[in-house]
C-alpha cells in the first residue's frame, strides 16, 4: 500500500537537527494580523538570516521563538518539544537565547554582574541555600565568575567588568547581553538587529564574534537589515513581508528575487 | 538624674531599633524588589499579636495565653506575619506597583478592624497586657533594664542587617535587582519575576511581624490603636530618609524619624496647654512630613542613598553614548 499523501505522524515530527522548528505561525494583535503563517527551521549549527521591510513582522516572529509572544495558531518546537504555550522564563533552559534590538543591560549593576545574571541553575539564587550552603554557593559563584570573566574577554569587554552596564555605548550593549545569554550555554542564538546603531569598528568585531560562535557550533538566527552583515554571516537567507514568507535561498538569490525587491520598494499591493 | 536619662536612652534606642526591623523588611520589599506595600501595619500588627498570643499566660476572657517563651513568640509572630505575605502576596504580586498599594493599604485597614473587633482572640479595643517582656525580672532596676533590652535588640537588629547584606550580595539579590531593573530581560535570562518578588514580598512581611513581635513583647502591651496607617507612614518615610535601597540607610533612618518623633512629642508636652495637646499631637506628624520633604530636597536619594549618588555623578561625567 503506498500512499501520495505525507502520514500524519511524520509531518508531526520535528525535522532531523532541527533546533527551531517554527510551524504555521499566526499572530493577531486586535484584529491586526502581524504574522500570517509562516514557518522556520534553523537547523544545528544553521546560521539564518531574516530580513524584510519594517513592518514585515520580523520582531514579532522572533517575540514568537523566543516566548515573549504566545502565537494566536501555530507551533514551536524547540529541540522536538512542543514549546508553543511555554512561558518566555523556559526558553533559555531548552537552550534558546536572545538579544535585544535596543539592549536591555541591567543598567547598574556592573558589567560583570551583567554576564553572572546569564548563569542558570545556579543554588545560591535560591534563597535558603545561601544560608544552608554558603560554602556550596561560594564555590559555584567563583567558577561563575571565572567563566563571565573569559566571556567577557570573548567579547572584548574584559576591562569593564567593575563598571556600571550604563557607562557603556550601544555597541557595548550588545556585546555585553551576546556574554550574557552565552553564560548560559544556549545551544541557538537569536540575534535582533546586532548592527543597528553600531559604529563600524564595534561592528566589525561583533561579526567576528558571531562567526566565532557559529564556528563553535552554535545555531544563529539573525534580523537584520544591513545586508552586508548579512551576506558575510549567513548561509541562508529568509525573506518576509506582511507577515508570510516571500523567498528564501542564499543571500544573493533573495537579494537577486524580484519580489523582495519590489517588497522594499512598497510596491507590495 | 543622668542614670534616668541613660535609662530614657536605652529605652528610645529600643523602640527606634524596633521601627529598624520594620524598615529593614520595607527596604526588601520596595528598596531592593520595587514592590509598594502600602500595608506595613498589617504584618507588624499579625507579629504583635500571635506574639501576645502565644507567650502571655492564660486568660479568662480571650483565647489562649499559651505563656510559651519569648523567643517562642518572635519567631511564631514573624512566621505567621510571613505567611499572611506569602497569601497577600499571591493574590497581589502581580498587580502592577499603584493597584498593589491600593490592595495592601486595604489589607493594613482589614487586619486593624479584625484585631480591633475579634474581641475572643485580641482583647478588642482595650488591647492585650501583661505581655512578658524580656529582662522582666529586671524591671525594678530601670537601667538594667533598659540596657539589657537595648542590647538584645541591638544584637536582633545587627544579625538581621547582616543576613539580609549577605542575601543582597548573593545570587539570589543579583536576580532581586536585575528583575526590578528589567523585568523582560531578566525573564529571557530564564529567571521568573513572580517566584522572586513573591519571596521578598513573604521575607519582609516576615521580618515586620518580627518587628511587630519585638515591639509589643519589649512595651508589653498592644491594643489595635498602634497599627494604624500611621504606623505605615512612619516606616517609609524613615526609610525615605535613611536611603532606599540601602540596609544601613533603612537603621539610620529608623532612629532618625522616630528621634524626631519623640522630641516633637516632647515639643508638643512641654510647649502646648494641656487642654490643647491631644489636638496638637497632630503636629508631630506636621514635623515628620516636613522633615521628610527637607531631606527629600537636600539628598533625593535619602543620607545613605550613597551608592546611588555617587553613581549620577559619574553618570553626569560620561558622556551618554560613546558612539
């Protein structure tokens, strides 16, 4: 017996590898429809980009991944787990981490107590265990900070880790929250706009790192609109407008697609 | 002549080192989780009275006086104190910082009406006495007295102050100060907003029953008069004074305001005709109002709000953006 049709069981399996596995996604806001059915997979070790217009409903599809949104329809799978209904607090523990488009530092608090917030499972955030386990809690803050000390390294901020998160400048920002979600070892990354607002220097080495980090084996799904950055970083590349797909390839066949085109120009109607 | 005043020392030291618990237990609630619990009274009042409760000895006309230890009866009153936060604090932690006010003010009022009505179980207006108070056995001798209470409360206070520092430097106050300064990416960090700010809010109700406890035990007596809204008034506009935010601050600001208490008191007897002083009374909360408004205009962040001083001025030398 043979059958055209795809079997219910396998459609309902999250595809081999995949890290993120964004199904059918709508989200309505009062009757406004910002994503209207899309669909991603950012596979193990995938570096992806997602670009589109202003408006496209970019933001709201990564709110989506990262849990800070509940979609109207549609599922998440996170690591072949339905995460769909999950509060935003359980994404980083399945692995997924995310930035912010303007950075969210914690603005007094130090730098280095900025990248020890990114830590997970640690005992002393527990209230009784400070005091029924000092010892415990000391020795796990020390590898703590000796793991936030080499981030902060990786994302040349070493020298700040003392200061207050709001001496530094946007760019810093975003290399301070990229340590911060890193200290909790996600296994894929969600990247919002890392060059808005960035001078070129600053930018050159967040790219290096972001490549780094992909090279280290860590899924990447990046917003961004300067296509630049996302020509260098990404291999694949997705284009959205009006909250559904458009086209998808590499960057200089989505580029090159005469829909996306004519999406950035307006001329969507 | 001095020994007396020596003894009137030790026993304002006390009083005002009560009012210290209580502002310590507001400053983990506001100072270091922004939660506005407009309700202090309530919690303090709940210590005083399981307190009561438990070590007073047996009486006729209420239930208990189970005449347990007065540790037996800290303890009991901070437990139970928590508790009632841990239910309030359910109900209502995830109102947003004005609709909690409202909520928790509504509780202060609820638990006095209760107190002042369950006549069975508090004594109703006339209050419980006859509570034992610690050093009892040396209540002849005024100065010992006073001094060994003044120690015991002093040392209370010192321990409080440094579990609550070791807490607020630790992990756990890491994750206290990141939620309250951005709640969206602490969340994205995995921590949960509500579980935190619901054990400071169960803490520093805890520690104002503690309060509650230790006051009522060290005056030995309580009636529902001394949990009025006013109560609420005076813990934060000692820890406005002291420094928000700043567990020495919340001390300081504690001996300070009820200093200023205690002397426009004996401004308002010294100075007033007698037949006029219960209405000038009201002129005690005139000074404490308007000494609130000189500090808060002289150093916005309260005496010891240091660290936050120094940080706008290095924030005035940055410039905002490198870039």
């Amino acid at each position: 017996m043979t059958s055209t049709v795809p079997d219910a069981e396998q459609s309902n399996a999250p595809p081999a590898r995949a890290v993120i596995d964004a199904r059918d996604l709508v989200k309505r806001f009062d009757g406004n429809t910002a994503v209207a059915g899309m669909s991603l997979t950012l596979a193990a070790g995938e570096m992806v980009g997602l670009i589109g217009p202003n408006g496209a409903g970019k933001t709201t599809l990564f709110n989506l991944i990262a849990g800070s949104l509940k979609p109207t329809s549609g599922e998440i799978w996170i690591g072949g787990r339905d995460v769909s209904q999950e509060s935003p607090e359980k994404r980083i523990g399945r692995g997924v981490g995310r930035t912010f488009q303007i950075p969210k530092p914690f603005l007094e608090m130090t730098v280095l107590e900025n990248v020890l917030a990114g830590a997970q499972a640690q005992d002393g955030e527990r209230l009784l265990a400070n005091f029924l386990r000092p010892g415990h809690v000391r020795r796990q803050e020390r590898l703590a900070i000796d793991k936030a000390r080499t981030l902060l390294e990786f994302v040349t901020l070493s020298g700040l880790g003392a200061q207050p998160a709001r001496v530094l400048s946007g760019g810093q920002r975003k290399l301070l929250e990229l340590a911060r979600i890193l200290m909790a070892d996600p296994q894929a990354i969600l990247l919002d706009e890392p060059a808005a607002g960035v001078n070129p220097a600053l930018l050159e080495t967040i790219m290096d790192r972001v490549l780094d980090l992909n090279a280290q084996g860590k899924s990447i799904l990046l917003i961004e609109h300067n296509m630049d950055m996302v020509t260098r970083l990404c291999t694949r590349v997705v284009a959205m407008a009006l909250g559904k797909p458009l086209a998808e390839g590499t960057a200089a066949e989505v580029a090159a697609n005469t829909d996306v085109i004519s999406a950035y120009l307006g001329a969507t109607a | 002549m001095s020994l007396d005043l020596i003894a009137y020392a030790a026993f304002f030291l006390t009083m005002a080192l009560t009012y210290a618990i209580m502002c310590l237990g507001l400053n983990v609630q506001w100072g270091q989780t922004g939660l506005f619990n407009v309700g202090i009274a309530a919690f303090v009042a709940i210590g005083a009275y399981v307190s009561a409760l438990l070590t007073t000895p047996d009486a006729a006309d209420r239930v208990g006086g189970f005449d347990l230890p007065i540790a037996v009866g800290w303890i009991g009153g901070a437990l139970v104190a928590g508790l009632a936060a841990w239910l309030v604090g359910a109900l209502t932690i995830r109102l947003r910082s004005d609709y909690l006010a409202i909520a928790t003010f509504g509780v202060a009022v609820t638990v006095q009406l209760c107190v002042l009505n369950l006549q069975p179980l508090t004594g109703g207006a006339f209050g419980i006495g006859f509570i034992p108070r610690p050093f009892g056995d040396l209540a002849g001798d005024p100065l010992a007295f006073g001094l060994s209470n003044l120690a015991l409360m002093t040392a209370v206070v010192l321990a409080l102050y440094l579990a609550l520092q070791h807490l607020a430097k630790s992990p756990w106050g890491r994750v206290l100060r990141a939620i309250r300064e951005d709640e969206t990416a602490a969340q994205a960090l995995g921590k949960r907003p509500i579980r935190f700010r619901l054990q400071a809010f169960t803490i520093g109700g805890a520690i104002m029953g503690l309060a509650g406890a230790a006051q009522g035990q060290f005056i030995g007596f309580i009636a529902p008069d001394n949990y009025l809204p006013i109560l609420t008034f005076q813990v934060w506009a000692m820890l406005i004074v002291g420094g928000s935010g700043n567990n020495r601050g919340a001390i300081l600001g504690a001996v300070l305001v009820w200093g200023l208490w205690a002397l426009s008191a004996a401004a308002v007897s010294a100075f007033v005709l007698p037949e006029q002083q219960a209405r000038a009374a009201a002129l005690q909360i005139v000074m404490i109002g308007v000494g609130l408004c000189l500090i808060l205009l002289v150093r916005p962040r309260g005496i010891l709000g240091a660290s936050n001083a120094l940080a706008s001025l290095t924030r005035k030398r940055t410039p905002k953006s490198k870039e």
